[in-house]
C-alpha cells in the first residue's frame, strides 16, 4: 500500500508540473479524443454517409418516443434509453414487456455519443445504430414487437406516412428497416460535447486543477487502453485481463465469441449508473477500482480512484434540446395494444 | 330510422341559417365555455390561488417524467399519461407495475385540461391536480411507490433538493404532499386551446362550416348536458340513463356510492381513443352513437354521428411546447429500483 502512495504523490507532482497544453497532448497521445468543436468536422464524423436531414432527425425522435413501436404500446426506446438520464434507465438489468428483465442480465447501455462506438451490443454484434435499432424492438424481453406489427402499426397512422414521405420521397416503403434506420439516424445526433472536449479543443482552463490532475492519472495508469478514442471506449476489448471480474456470476453474459466485451463509453458515466455488463456495480468508485484490478492488475488507492472519478465527472456533456413530440393519432386499422 | 333522417335535415337547414355569432351564442347558452384567449383571464382560472410560479412548473415537469417515483424506477407520470398522446397511453386499462392492469379496468384519463375538470378520477374522489398525483404514485398496480420511497428518492438527490429550496424557499419541506403538489401545479399549465376556442372567442372562420354544422348537431341533441364548461366534461354525471352501457361487464367499475361517472374532456378527444371509463370502444363514431343511446335515449342516424365527430375534430388543440427534462443523477443514498 505504502509504495503506491508515493505513486500516488510522485502522479500529482508530475502533473502540477505538466502545462495544460502539454496534458493535452499527453491526452491526444494515449488515444484521447475530443468531440470536434467545428461543425463541418463533427457532421463528417457522425454522419459520414450523409443521411441526415432535418426531416429524418425529427422522425426518428417521434419514432424514438414512440411506445407504440413495442407490442403493448407502452415501450418506447426512451424507456430504456431515456434521454432525460444520461441515456439510460438506472436499472441493472432492463425490464420490458410483460415486465421480463433481460435474460442475460444484460444493462441498457446509453446512447448518448453511441455513434462513436465501433460496434453496438455488449457483444458487439451490429455495426451500428441503424442495424441496432433493429433488435430491442424484436426482442422478446424488450419491445417485443414483430417487423410486421411495427410496419402495420406506422402505416395506419396518415401522419407518419406523410412525414416519411417528406423525409425519403413519395415512393418511400415505410418497412422496418426504414423505420429502424429512420431512429439511428436521429440517435447519430445525440453526442454531448464536455467540459474534457472543452479542454482538449484548447480551451485551457475549462477543466479543473483536479479534473486535470485525474485526467493524467487515468493515462497513467493505462485506463485510455481501452478507454480511447471520442467515446473514450465503444469498442471490444479483451475482459478480465488480470483477474477474474467479482460479479462474474451476475447473468450468464461471458462477451462474444471471442471472449471480447465492448468497452462502454466514460461520457456521462456519472450519470449512467449500475455498470458493467451486468450493472452489477452501482458506485463509480468501486467500479473504476474493479477495472484496475481485473484490466490492468493495479491495486488503486482510494485517492487515485478518487482522483479518476474526479476526472470522470467532467465528461458529463451537454446534452441537446430536444422538444418533446406529438406523436400521430392512431386510426381504427391501428393493431391494438397487445400485452400478452 | 326514417323520421331522424328528416332531423337530420332539419338540422342542417337550422345551423346554414344560423350566422357564426348566433351558433356562438347558442353554444354558450348551452352552457360551452372557451379556454380564454386573454392570458391574464385564463391564468386566474387555471391558478386561481397562485401557486404557478416558473420555478414550480420546471420542477413539476421533472417530476411528472421521473421514473425514479416508481417503485421499479421506470414508470413515470407521463407512461400512462403521455404528454405526446394526447395526455394518454392509448390501451384499454392502465398497465403499471409488475405489469398490471388496473383491476377495476379503468382507462388513463388524459391529464391535458384536467385543470378544468370539477373533479379527478372516474369516481370524482379528489377535488384537484395536486390531491389527484398522490393517487398513481402509491398504487399498487401503478407506480406502487409508498410515501416514504419518493421522499426518499427526491432527498437523495441534491439537484431535485435545490430546485424545491429555489421553488419554495432554503426551509421547504420535501416531503410526499410538496412533491405531488409541485406535479399538480405543472399539469395546471397543461392547457390545449383549440380552434373550437378560436370560434367562440370571436374567430368566424376558425371552424368550418361541416363542424359549425357539427356543432349545432352536438347541441340540439343534447350532448351539453353533460360534456359542457370549458372541458367539455369534467364532472360527475349518472351514467346509463336510457339504456345500459354495452360493454358495462368489461370491469367492475359502476360509478362512486350515488352511482355517477365523471363526464371525460372531449378536448383532443380524437387523439385519446379508447374511450369510456373502462376503454370499451375504440371507434370514436361507436363512441358518440353509445352515448346518444344510453345517456339521452336517441338512436342517433350515422349521418348526425359523423356531423358530431366532425366537431369533435375542432377540439384537437395546440399543445404547449414541453422541452423534455434533463433530471438529476442518482446518488449513493438514492434507494435502488425494486421491481418486485
């Protein structure tokens, strides 16, 4: 214990005497990267097939809202993914129709800067949020709703037809695949630019003395391994590395084929609460000192953790204004709720 | 049959000789009221011992989309009473927690000008917004959270904390009461002006003339008897007068100890199917042609239900634009979501 004290010292003196700009590139070295400021360059990135339009970003938020794409009609994607926390619903494991928690005990993960995720699900089975959008709404534990139910079900409404119509051109076919990409590319749209962002677009003082201190700490202890990139993770990485994980036993979710776990993003992570997989852990400390002992084979101290969290706690990002939609009447051909 | 036919044109003749303000004046002598156009008159109706303050009403919008207040954590105010449905959840009987239907199979009443109604709840039980919130968030098949758990869950929070002190000053209370309370004064604001309102405030042209006919129709039959006052509904009425409601065996439902059953809004009656307390009839025309059959013993033609739901189209209103709401992160103290 006594050795990583002075570790601990040695980290806030170097710290103190790196300059901002120089932690900056010490940041952008281990892999960090901001959300661009410029919006001709954050368009690029988060849209590089230029699929957004003004019309589909309001669609897809309806569409989001929309309970009745599940198969009771009282699901929506917001349900799971609330936007007004972080993203996220604040369980372990999600619950959905018939009040099912997902089998796997699997934690809904945000979708705030999702877009910047190199693979979607823990297992990172699906490429990206346009072919994920495809599952909740199927899966038995979640919406629970057929393709067929949800293409019925928008089609019998006129005002959706039109606004599909208005968004992709008279001879739309408004099937599920649309209706599903039509969500991912409003969801492409969900970034939350940070005070951390702030900072590494040159704003030196936008964090905190603390903050930057933190942040040199997670470099230094190889957090950025995994955590990297704008998402600061999304992408899969190997689990469990030096140790076995304590919760192991919480769901049967062991990663994908290859044993790999997707890397959840760190933006919002204090406001995204349990974590891991298996949402097994609900304190951000106790889930960073897990990390360091089952990732990288460090015992943290209570102060490094603390110092980490501390850093963590500037990744909360501003999150866009979104005006809650009035979502189109049913008609009598609307399929009914179907609670069973 | 035949013989309603010719009061059917009768009618039309009576309404095209009618101008504007004659069937203005003839709706309101029949006792139909316009949500008021002068903002200060309005204000006094929906706030008439000033407890609106903006500070109040973000607040309560918070808290009316916190799924925290839910036992499980994920069943807020606006699941059942959806702020872009129409005020509704759009099925039959209400499904809350452990997904549960409402045992008496009543159907969520919209809250949209809920402020106009003379009483809260199909059995009028409580005289107001703020009395009528403690209602959903304890019961069992709803939100099943007990006092202390919302208590509880708002304390946690330091951010729901100073929002209450800067709403009702550093020595307030957060107690049950001052929580649903604050809900009641947001739905105050939930106001929906229609075109409806636009005619009886003057506006000739703001209906057309198939619902001035509409109108007329919705008056010499009689239906201001019950559905009047600017919510067109919102106070307790016999139920089943002429005849026995059709569907009277779909729950148990048969009205508070005098036998009466409050009259619903026909405000955005059009966007809130299905209807009648026990959500029995999903076709409006179904709706309006039951009515006709059980409160005022009139076999009304299809024709005369087409004009009336016509008019009832007019009722659609403009909803207030409701940016949806960032709340505050769970805490370590904030007691877990508990879905059983």
């Amino acid at each position: 214990m006594q050795i990583f004290k002075y570790v601990g010292l040695s980290l806030l003196a170097s710290s103190l005497l790196l300059g901002a700009s120089d932690l900056s590139n010490k940041a952008t070295k281990a892999g960090l990267k901001a959300i661009p400021a410029d919006e001709t360059v954050l368009s690029k990135l988060i849209d590089p097939n230029k699929t957004i339009s003004a019309e589909k970003v309001e669609l897809g938020k309806k569409l989001y809202f929309e309970p009745r794409l599940s198969k009771s009609g009282i699901i929506s994607c917001n349900t799971c993914h609330n936007l007004g926390m972080g993203g996220v619903d604040g369980v372990a494991a999600a619950v959905g129709h018939k009040w099912t928690a997902n089998p796997h005990h699997l934690n809904s993960p945000t979708v705030y800067n999702a877009v910047f995720f190199a693979a979607q699900f823990w297992d990172g089975r699906s490429p990206h949020l346009e072919d994920q959008a495809q599952g909740p709404m199927q899966a038995g534990p979640e919406m629970a709703a057929p393709k067929s139910l949800v293409e019925e079900r928008v089609n019998s409404m006129p005002a959706y037809v039109a606004e599909f119509k208005k968004a992709y051109g008279n001879d739309v076919k408004i099937d599920f695949e649309t209706i599903t990409s039509t969500i991912g590319i409003f969801e492409r749209t969900l970034v939350t630019p940070s005070r951390f962002d702030d900072f590494l677009n040159g704003q030196k003082d936008a964090l905190t003395d603390a903050e930057k201190e933190g942040l040199n700490t997670f470099i230094d202890k190889g957090c950025t391994t995994c955590h990297s990139g704008i998402a600061l993770g999304g992408s899969m990485q190997p689990f469990g590395i030096t140790a076995k994980y304590k919760h192991e036993n919480v769901g049967d979710f062991k990663g994908d084929k290859n044993k790999m776990v997707k890397a959840p993003t760190l933006r919002n992570i204090t406001e995204t609460a349990p974590y891991y997989h298996n949402g097994a852990i609900w304190d951000l400390a106790d889930a960073v000192k897990e990390m360091g002992r089952i990732q990288l084979g460090l015992a943290l101290t209570d102060d490094e953790v603390a110092k980490i969290v501390t850093f963590l706690g500037a990744l909360e990002g501003r999150k866009p204004e979104i005006a809650y939609p009035q979502l189109p009447k049913s008609t009598a051909t609307t399929p009914k709720p179907d609670f069973n």
